[in-house]
C-alpha cells in the first residue's frame, strides 16, 4: 500500500511538473511575443518620428513660402496702390487741361462774338445815319 501512495504521489508530482514546464514554456513564449511585439512598437514609433521630422520641415518651409508669399503680395498691393494714385493725379491734370483749353477756346468765342456784335451795332448805327 506504501507503494502505490508513492506511485501516486509521484504520478501527481510528474504530472504537476509537466503542468509547471507547460506553463514556463507559455510563460517564455509570452515574453518572447512581447519583446517581438516592443521592438516592433520602437521600429514603428522611429518610422512615425521620422515623418514627423520631415513634416515639420515642411511645415516649417510652407511657412516660410506663406510668410514670402505675404511680403510679395503687400509690396504689390503697395504699388497697385501708388499707380492707381498716380494714375487718378494724371486724369485730374489732363481734366484740369481739357478744362483750361476749353476755358480759353469759350473766352476767345465771346471775345468774337462781342467783337461781331460790336460791328453789327457800328453797321447799325451806320445804316441808321444814313
């Protein structure tokens, strides 16, 4: 009988150290799949740090280009802005022109007007003494 409790409780402690094994086998697996699963984690997190590099970069040119891209458009609403002026200060000197000249054709009319009437009035006065 003490050797069939012996065989037992070797059966048991045999089966009890192939659970134990299993179990460390499982346990050695796990660590395996999360160490592959970390340097996977740091191969992508590398290529993610990466491309942020290189978009901030971008980020950073497009900046610079936008900031370009201002300074141009200001200095070309600036001249926009003088030859609009500029344009405007013309047209009123060629108005103030037109103006004059017609002033003075409008003087020279009345001065001949005046001047036939006159004449109309002496051929008048003359017609009259006669």
């Amino acid at each position: 009988k003490q050797l069939v409790d012996v065989i037992r409780a070797n059966n048991a402690l045999t089966a009890k150290a192939e659970e134990l094994e299993k179990h460390c086998k499982l346990s050695e697996h796990g660590v395996e799949l999360r160490q592959s699963n970390l340097e996977t984690l740091n191969s992508k997190m590398e290529k993610l740090q990466s491309e942020v590099t290189k978009l901030n970069s971008e980020l950073s040119s497009t900046r610079t280009e936008r900031d370009r891209l201002y300074v141009k458009v200001s200095n070309l609403e600036q001249r926009k802005t003088a030859d609009i002026n500029r344009i405007e200060e013309q047209l009123q000197l060629e108005h103030v022109e037109k103006v004059d000249k017609l002033t003075s054709k409008l003087e020279g009319l009345i001065n001949e007007l005046q001047c036939e009437r006159v004449d109309h009035e002496v051929s008048k006065q003359a017609i009259n003494t006669l």
